[in-house]
C-alpha cells in the first residue's frame, strides 16, 4: 500500500511536466504463464495483463486504459486516473480511480475495496468484491447547507443575519474537519514523502514559495494553450485535476510542518498522522478567521499553497531530500603569539648601560 501510495504522489505533478521533456515510465506485462514482480507505472499508455500472468505488485495508470484479463491476477492495488479499467480476473488489493470508468466484469474477484472519485463502477452480475463499492462526488465535501432553514418564526432581521453566520460557520468548520481527517489519511498512506516535504518547507520556505507562486501563476496559460488546441481538451482537463490535487497535497504538507513545529514547542513527538492532522486542522481554522480581517484569509491562503507546491516540485515530489542550506560555521583567525620586548628600558631586571 505504501508503494501505491507513493506511484500516487508523483502523478500530482504531471501539469508542472507539460512545458519539460517527459521521460515515460511504461512496461508491458511479461510473455503467458510469467510472472511479473514489481510496481507499475503507466503514463498515456495502455496496459494489459494477459490470461495466465501475475503481476507482483501495484499498478498505476495515468491518462490510459488497463485491462485484467480472466485468469490474470495482480497481488496489489490498482490505481488510475482519466482513463478506463476492465477487469476479468483477480485483484488481490484495494481498486482506486479518479475520473475513469471502472467495469468489473461477470468473472472478476476483487479482494478489497472499490473506491472512484468523479467517474462510474459497473459490477456486472457473478462479479465478487470482498470489500465495499464507495463512489464519492467531488461535491460531497462542499457542506452547503443553504438549503436548510435554522431560522425560527417571527425572527427579526438581525436575529436571521445571526443564524446565517452560524449556518456558514457550521459549513466551514465541516469542511476544515474534513480536510484534518484527509490529512490524517495522506500522512498514514505518505509518512516518508510529507516528512521530507515538511523538512524542505522548513529549510527551503522562501524557495519554495517562489517556485510554488511561478508554477501556479504560469499553469493557466499553459492550461489556456491546451483548451486553445482542440485534440489535447482531455489532457487540459486531467491536468486541471492533476494540479488541484498537487495544491491539497501541498497544503497538507504545510499542515504537517506546523503539527511538528506544535510538538516541538510542547518538548513531545507525535507520529506523522497526529501532527498532519492536528496541524492542517490548526491551518484551516488560522485562515477562516484571518478572511474576517480584509484579505488575510486569502494570502495565507495562497501563501500556504505556494509553499507547500514549490517544496513537492524540490523534492521531486517527495522521492529525494531537496539539500539544506549550508550553515555559516565561524572559524575564529588564530592569533598570533605575543613576543616579549627586547627593550631594557621596559624591562626593569635588566641593569642599565652606562
């Protein structure tokens, strides 16, 4: 899990890859009857396990299609974003996808759960999931609650402008919760890479902050350049969601650092998930109550998401320690030995010349 999770982590930054050469990842499955041990990773590719072979390990697919044939097995998860995953054989892991279309076939066994975001899963009949089928709409963490009256009869106009904030306020606080227990669920699946990306915001803030405010400022217009050419709206859209997913787990990460630095002032250590969770939770509180005082809300806002983005495009995406800046040793110039005066006149036990 730990390794899909990490494959995860890297697709985050594919839209900070559009304007630099790629260097694709793509292996096909080995001959009938093989075994394959290893991770996969796909990018705009299609990729199929044939009947009788195994594939050892995890699969991501970024942009193109997966197939599992019938007797196929894959001893790990399956992840995939914009694209369409056909499965006929066997999963031995936890099925994940992101705007894509999931059909579990009638010989299809899943020994886990199936989790889709912003897409559809059809389980034909005679398929088997051992776990649950969870579909979440992207709106579902949107707590409106508009639509909900706490306003009782008779009230005045000042008593509904009360019970409106409170209505907002219940919405936000929701929210920020929900964003805390994500946080706790990012840190349990990536505790390696958000330590590293905490460490590079704590080391490398300005830096990060400047690369972070550049990639999201010159985004758009590369965003705007693909919509303009026809054939790539596909991968306009999925880079859209690429780069939204690259800013939440940007603030998460700043989220994490402030968990760490809270533990520090009280002389403890929490595990990654305690201080991911208590420290985005502790950030999202900071910038609701800061957007009551004029703009405040919305530059710690963006502050925090330039700093967390440009610290994941430093580490490469969380995979390698970005470098420290080198700390000034002073190294005190040695002074030279002082030599006694060959003067007589200061030296009171030499006898006078005559």
């Amino acid at each position: 899990m730990k390794k899909i999770a990490l494959y995860t982590f890297l697709i985050i930054t594919f839209i900070l890859t559009l304007a630099t050469p790629v260097v694709v990842l793509a292996q096909n499955p080995p001959p009938g009857g093989e075994q394959f041990n290893g991770d996969q990773l796909i990018f705009g590719e299609n990729y199929v396990l044939r009947t009788s072979q195994t594939l050892n390990g995890s699969l991501v697919v970024f942009g193109g299609n997966a197939q599992i044939e019938n007797g196929a097995t894959v001893n790990g998860e399956i992840v995939i974003f914009g694209g369409n995953l056909q499965v006929s054989g066997t999963v031995n892991g936890n099925i994940s996808a992101i705007g894509s279309t999931v059909n579990l076939e009638s010989t299809s066994y899943v020994q886990g759960d199936v989790q889709i975001i912003g897409g559809t899963v059809n389980a034909y009949a005679g398929s088997t999931v051992t776990g649950s089928i969870n579909r979440l709409n992207p709106q579902t963490l949107m707590f409106n609650f508009d639509r909900f009256d706490f306003t009782p009869p008779g009230d005045t106009s000042s008593l509904r402008l009360l019970t409106s904030w409170m209505r907002d306020a219940l919405a936000n606080l929701l929210r920020i919760l929900a964003m805390a227990v994500l946080a706790v669920v990012v840190a349990l699946l990536l505790p390696r890479p958000l330590r590293v990306i905490g460490n590079t915001i704590a080391d490398q803030t300005l830096l990060s902050g400047g690369i972070g405010l550049l990639t999201m400022v010159v985004a758009p217009f590369i965003l705007i350049v693909l919509i303009i050419t026809i054939l790539l709206i596909p991968v306009a859209l999925i880079a859209m969601l690429v780069l939204a997913i690259a800013m939440l787990i940007g603030w998460i990460a700043v989220g994490f650092q402030i968990g760490e630095r809270i533990a520090a002032m009280l002389k403890t250590q929490w595990v990654e998930a305690v201080s991911a969770g208590i420290g985005t939770l502790i950030l999202g509180l900071i910038v609701w109550l800061l957007g009551y005082l004029f703009c405040l809300g919305g530059l710690m806002s963006l502050l925090a998401a330039s700093v967390g983005l440009g610290s994941i495009i430093l580490t490469q995406f969380g995979t390698k320690t970005y470098p420290a800046p080198p700390t000034m040793v002073y190294v005190p110039t040695p002074t030279p030995p002082v030599t006694p005066s060959s003067s007589s006149e200061d030296d009171p036990s030499n006898p006078q010349e005559n």
